[in-house]
C-alpha cells in the first residue's frame, strides 16, 4: 500500500494563520484539508462543550506552546 501523501497548506493563499496571528488552519484550510483526508475537522469554539473540555484536559501544560494554545482558545 503506498503511503500518502501529506496535504499541502499555505499562509500565502490563505488556508492557515501565521504564527503572528495565532496560526491555526482558516475555513479555507479546514475545507481544503476535510476534502483530501475525508476528516470533518471543525473551528476552535469560544464556549461550549468543546471548549470546555479542551480547558480541562490542557490545564495542566507549562511549557510556552501549550501557554499560546490554552490563551488563543480563552482559557483561564
């Protein structure tokens, strides 16, 4: 079986954020990369169950990535 090959995202056309803004995937990314894996992956979420859950599970990560990941999802 051959292996895949990964999907190609780009700051330039507008399918991720640079760093500068946060970084992440756009609606655009997200589209792009739901129709080459077949995946349904959804946008960040300021409230909810998602977001509520994401707080829990990384509240206890120190290091400066899992800091910027727990402040752009707006949790305390």
């Amino acid at each position: 079986m051959a292996a895949k090959k990964p999907v190609r995202l780009s700051v330039g056309r507008g399918e991720k954020l640079p760093v500068s803004k946060g970084a992440g995937l756009t609606a655009k990314g997200r589209a792009k990369y739901n129709r080459a894996t077949g995946s349904n992956l959804k946008a960040p979420q300021r409230s909810g169950p998602r977001h509520d859950s994401f707080c829990a599970r990384s509240s206890g990560w120190t290091g400066e990535r899992g800091k910027a990941a727990r402040k752009r999802w707006g949790c305390t």
